[in-house]
C-alpha cells in the first residue's frame, strides 16, 4: 500500500487527502468494480471519522455526494450480476453529472470510477476515452496516472489492441505505484503473446527480484527459470 498519510497531514493538505483517496480506487490491477462501488462510501467514512472536510466549497461537496449517490445506484444495480445492465442504468447519470460539475475534483474521481464501469460492460471504445482523461486529470500524481494508464492498458487489450496495451502496461510499471507488479507481469504476458521471450523473461525476472511480495511472483519464477 501506499504511504501513509497521518491525520495532521490531511488537516493541512485536503487537496492531498482527495489526491491519496483517488488511489483507493485504482488500488487492484483491473479497477475492480467492488473497489469503485464502495469508493465514495469509504471516503465519506473516513471524512467523518476524521473531523475533516473533503472540499473547500459547497459545490464540490455537492458534486461528491452527487457522484457517491450514482455510484451506489450502480451497485444496487450491479445485484443483477449483469455489468451491461448496470452501466445502462447509470449512463446518463454521469454523463450529466460530467456536464454539470466538469473540472471537480469529484468528476475526476468518478470519471475513474465510471472507466470502469465502462469496461466491465464491454464499453471499450468509451472506457479508453474516459481512461486517457483520467490520466491527464491526475497527470501530476505519478502513482495515480499509473493506476489509469494500467485501466486503460486493460481497456486497450479486451478491444483487441495489444500494441497500446503493451505500451500502457509498460508506462505503468515504469512508475513506483501499488500496480507496479502487475503491470510488470502483464508487459511479461503480452511479450511473450508476441513471440519476444527475452523481454518477457526480463520483466518475469523484475518481478521476482523487485517484486517478492506480489501475487504474480511464483508464476514469474517458474516463466523466468524457462
């Protein structure tokens, strides 16, 4: 996990706060849609555990609840275990939202949030296009812009795009970011899906040397042995 930050910290830097509770919901390899579900909820909790305030202004509250109320519909929806289902039901929601609040942080956080809930409905067209502004919108966090570079990696692979997937696999694991190790092994992954198996030993053996405590290490050992 990422490094700490301390209660007096997010007292004096709340912009900091959103900046380290964005990483939260890209904190799994795939942006996991459980992840993005429950984002806002625990931010909110945390907020008020904390005695903090997420924002500055009104409207930017406003946005966050707004944004948090969407994201929850898309989990009551997403009981149904139907992603394509879930996602029509919540489209024109954020699309609004989006129009409404352009340029808050909370429309950065949940245009995160719905890249991927574009990706698991098989939106992929929409999903890269919502990825790339979501790497801009964070482009000053390197661990962040890691994170949707590796959604949008993933994007970039399910549409059949091995190439660009490959290249944002590569981005990000060139960062220090939680989805270093996984980036590492999908760069591996795609290396050899190419017929290059010296690179794709090279990053099976970044993993094991860099990476020991990764899900993906023992896998990496056997691929890296040959």
């Amino acid at each position: 996990m990422g490094k700490k930050v301390t209660r007096k910290q997010l007292l004096k830097e709340p912009d900091e706060f959103i900046t380290f509770s964005g990483r939260l919901m890209e904190f799994t390899a795939q942006n996991k849609t459980a992840l993005a579900i429950g984002l806002c909820s625990v931010l909110a909790a945390i907020m008020i555990v904390s005695g903090i305030r997420y924002a500055s202004n009104q409207s930017e509250n406003d946005a966050f609840a707004l944004s948090q109320e969407h994201i929850s519909k898309y989990g009551t929806l997403m009981k149904d275990n139907d992603p394509k289902k879930a996602y029509q039901g919540v489209k024109d929601d954020f699309e609004k939202f989006f129009q409404q609040y352009s340029g808050k942080t909370a429309a950065k956080l949940a245009r995160a949030a719905f890249a991927n809930i574009c990706y698991e409905a098989g939106e992929l067209t929409k999903a890269i296009e919502l990825y790339q502004s979501a790497m801009a919108d964070f482009g000053t966090d390197p661990s962040l812009k890691a994170s949707m570079s590796n959604g949008l990696a993933y994007s970039y692979e399910a549409n059949k795009d091995d190439a660009n997937a490959l290249k944002y696999f590569e981005m990000a694991s060139e960062s220090e970011s939680p989805v270093k190790g996984e980036a590492l092994f999908n760069v591996a992954r795609l290396y050899a899906k190419k017929g290059d198996t010296a690179k794709s030993i090279e990053a099976y053996k970044k993993i094991v040397s860099d990476h020991s405590d990764s899900v993906y290490v023992q896998i990496a050992k056997e691929r890296s042995a040959g």
